[in-house]
C-alpha cells in the first residue's frame, strides 16, 4: 500500500458520500495503491452504517474502524493510523473544509529532508475568534517545542511511515497530535492549502471541548506553570505578612478603624483567591496523574470492515480493545 487517507468521523451520515465522491478521483491519480480508513468515532447516527453502505461500491481498498464510544477526534485519528497501511499516511477532517484536491500538494512536499508535511490554512474561512485562539496556541506550541509552525491546529498532513510509528508508541491519555509531532523533532515543512468555510453543522469543538484542550496543552509540554505558582505563592505569603505587620502598627499607633478593617478583608479575599488559583492548578496536574495512572485503553474498536478495493473481498475483525 503506497498511500493511506485516515479521516476521523462524528455525525457525518450525510457527508460521506459526497466526501467519498472527491476523494475517488484524487486517489485514482495517486502513485500506486491508495487506501482509505474512515473512523466512525462513536457517532450516535448511521454514520457507520452509512460508510460500510459506501464501501461496497468505492473501487479502492476502504477500511471502516467503528470505535465503541466516541472518544474524540486525536483518539479516532490514533484509531485509523493503527490499521493504515500505507507507507505514506495522510490525514485529514471530513467537513471538507480541506479539499481534498490538495492532498497531492502535500505528498508532493515529503522528502527524505522533511519527512511530515502539514497543510497551512492561509485563507482560513473560519470565525475570528477561532482563527485568534489557533493563532494563540500555535505561537504557545511554537515556544514550547521549538517547532516554529504558523498552523498547529491544521490536521490535514501527510506522515512518512516511519513517523507513523513513533506516534503509535505514545501511550499517554492526553494526545494533541500537531504538538506530539513537534515533539519528536522532526522537521515538518508547511504547505499552503485552500480552506473552505465550515458546514452548517458547525464545528464539532464546543467551548468545553476547547477548553479541556487548552488545558491539556498548559499542563501537558510544560511545568513552568508549577514554578508561576511557587513564585506566587510566595508573593502572596510575603504580602500576607507585610500587610499583617501593617495592621499590627496601625492598631497600636492609630487606633482601630474602619479603614483598617476593610482593607483587611480586602487582604484575606486576595489571598484566598490566590489559594485558590494555586489548589485549582495543582488539581489539573493531580488529574492527569490519576488519568495516566489508571492506564486505560485510549480507545476502544468496536469493529474493523475491509474492502479490499476492486477484488471487492469484505471481511469484519471483532476487536475489544486498541492501544
């Protein structure tokens, strides 16, 4: 297999087809056998049910993983790069915001000198405040793993095989693929590509989606947040102090007040709130611990259907668990 196309799934009943019916003659101009791997993760639509209906007429080799539950996207992603076999692995959304017209553009980009190549969205047709939050946190994961990227949040990339395999060798809960990529060093070489604006569905990352993602990428590449509250908690434990020292002057010097006793209260609110910032960052971090410590699958495939391309041959893995 010289080519593999991993695209994730969630509600896309009505989507497959068309996304199906571009990529068809994409992949017939591929250099050598080309595969596709849909991931349905865990979509409560016929979205499975719909992409195994598809497979028996597409003329390539389609594998259709339905995972148990739905998991997220970077665990469906992870899903469909343990069964792609491809020596070149490509993934990508399937709103098609990504055409997937441009999928040569980015395997044209690989070489032995840049071994993943990653699509630049340069006419991003998304809302603003989403094109300032991707903006904010690729100039955080640039800093932090020394990848100087102008587009972390794009999933539309092409991956040597070898890569491949040193991303299925993580086994921690908390996997932002862009930023593990960047972790490994290996240099990545950004394509632009074409962006279409988001269907009327709208994006599947709600705010508390966003959020928790945002946080694993806090506490997930870096510990200086750790040292941030060490200094302000010393900060604050040398304010509680001075301004202790102040009352105590102020009480036998002056006399008691009003004045006093409001900016004592004053005082104990902002400690306290510090306390609290300091306990709730604290937390993030204890959570992840109990979350790699339980040491569960990342996902779980429900089951695996091949089509196996023109020798139309179908057969069905049960699976109770992947890695």
């Amino acid at each position: 297999m010289a080519v593999s196309i991993v695209i994730p799934c969630y509600r896309d009943e009505d989507n497959l087809a068309p996304l199906l019916e571009r990529l068809e003659p994409v992949m017939d101009e591929l250099p050598g056998e080309a595969e596709l791997v849909l991931v349905d993760d865990g979509s409560p639509d016929r979205t499975g049910a719909r992409a195994a209906e598809l497979a028996r007429t597409f003329p390539h080799a389609l594998t259709v993983v339905r995972l148990a539950r739905n998991f997220g996207q970077h665990p469906a992603v992870f899903a469909g790069l343990g069964h792609a076999r491809g020596n070149v692995v490509v993934t990508m959304d399937s709103d098609m915001q990504y055409a997937p017209e441009d999928i040569p553009l980015l395997l044209d980009a690989l070489s032995a000198e840049y071994p993943v190549s990653s699509g630049s969205r340069a006419n991003r047709r998304d809302p603003w405040s989403r094109r300032i939050i991707t903006r904010a946190l690729s100039s955080w994961l640039a800093r932090r793993t020394g990848t100087q990227l102008r587009d972390f949040g794009s999933m539309f990339r092409a991956y040597d095989r070898r890569v491949v395999e040193q991303m299925l060798l993580f086994t921690e809960r908390h996997r932002y693929v862009p930023a593990l990529v960047a972790w490994l060093g290996v240099p990545i070489k950004e394509v632009p590509i074409r962006h279409a604006a988001r269907n009327e569905g709208g994006s599947r990352y709600r705010l508390g989606a966003l959020l928790d993602m945002f946080l694993d990428l806090i506490t997930g590449y870096a510990v200086f947040p750790l040292r941030i509250l060490t200094g302000l908690g010393l900060a604050a434990s040398f304010l509680g102090f001075v301004g202790s020292t102040a009352f105590l002057v102020y009480r036998v010097a002056v006399g008691s007040g009003g004045a006093g006793t409001v900016s004592a209260f004053a005082l104990v609110f902002f400690l306290l709130g510090t306390v609290l910032l300091i306990v709730a960052m604290l937390g993030e971090y204890v959570g992840r611990i109990y979350t790699e410590a339980k040491a569960r699958p990342y996902y779980l495939v429900a089951d695996v259907t091949r089509n196996r391309g023109s020798a139309a041959a179908w057969r069905s893995d049960r699976e109770s668990r992947a890695p």
